[in-house]
C-alpha cells in the first residue's frame, strides 16, 4: 500500500518516560501488550494494510493543565507504537521503516 493517511487515536496515554523506566520489568511488559493489542486490533480493523516505511506523528491530549516534559512522553509513546507497528504494519521499527519528526 503507498501513500495512505491513517489516523489511529489511542484513548489512554503513555507513561512518562520517568515513570516507565521505574516500572517493575512485568509492568513494562503488560503495558507494552496494551499497546500491541490495541494497535493490532486497529491493524485488523483497517484490513491488515502492510507499508514498507511509515512516518509517525504523536499528538497528546492531557487531562488537566499541569505543566510536563513532553519529551518523555514523547520518548515512551514512540517506544510503544513502533513496537506496536512492527509486524503488524511494517516489517521493522528500524529507521528506514519507521520514522518520527524531530523535537522542537
């Protein structure tokens, strides 16, 4: 498939990375597996769509208006969706399968 815009909104947000590095390992893994499983039943539901290279973006929505280092959350969201992307979307979560835009 080639040049297709797919919008996939999660409605949970990721761990900080602060936060997820303290986790336990078994925490670490089950909160992976919710973001696998989610994307893949998206990935199912789109009729399993396979691409050669994907671009990413990330978009976060928070609760309140509490200040937070989003370069954290954006480390740990990328983290987990290009891990949910591989195998399912692109065949890696190498750079030349999967690329994001640069930190402002």
């Amino acid at each position: 498939m080639r040049n297709a815009n797919i919008i996939i909104s999660v409605p949970f947000l990721p761990p900080s990375l602060n936060a997820y590095r303290r986790y336990h390992w078994r925490v670490q893994r089950k909160t992976e597996a919710i973001w696998k499983n989610y994307i893949f039943v998206k990935w199912l539901e789109l009729k399993r769509p396979t691409y050669e290279a994907v671009h990413i973006t990330l978009q976060f929505y928070f609760p309140d208006k509490r200040l937070r280092d989003l370069d954290n959350y954006m480390a740990t969201g990328g983290k987990l969706v290009g891990d949910a992307l591989k195998g399912c979307f692109i065949p890696d979560d190498s750079p030349e399968h999967l690329t994001c835009p640069p930190m402002p």
